[in-house]
C-alpha cells in the first residue's frame, strides 16, 4: 500500500473526525457534570458554614441561659429558706 499525499489527508480527517465526535459525545457531558458537581459542592460548603455559625451563636445563648437558670435555681433555694 502506497502512503502519499491524498492518503495522509484522508487519515487525518477521519481522525480528526473521530477525535471531535469522542469530544462531543464523551468529553463535553462529562465536563458538564464537573461544573454541576463543583457548583453542588460550593453550595454545600455556603450551607456548612452556615451551619457552623449557627452553631456556635446557639452555643453562647445556651451558655446564657445556663447561667440564667443557675441563678434562678439560687434565688428559689434562697426563697425555700424563708
């Protein structure tokens, strides 16, 4: 089998034919789903860190309510004596 010019031209476009539709039909809904997957994980990050700060602002009210029913438990125990 000759190579020439023609061939060579020929092998080419069917590989570059080849090589767009694997692009089109394999890379592309692939990076498609990278994006959504990454803009889904940004989100959850946002909602974790969120949540954390709730957290934390929960934390320090039951701190005071801890302290405040301390101190009502004091009072009461003070009125019991009377």
């Amino acid at each position: 089998m000759e190579v020439n010019l023609n061939s060579t031209v020929q092998i080419i476009a069917v590989i570059g034919f080849a090589a767009g539709v694997v692009k089109l039909l394999i890379v592309k809904p692939l990076q498609t789903a990278i994006n959504a997957l990454h803009e889904a994980i940004n989100e959850m990050k946002n909602m974790l860190f969120r949540l954390e700060q709730d957290q934390k602002n929960i934390d320090k009210r039951l701190v005071v309510v801890e302290e405040s029913t301390k101190s009502a438990h004091k009072r009461l125990d003070g009125m019991e004596g009377i």
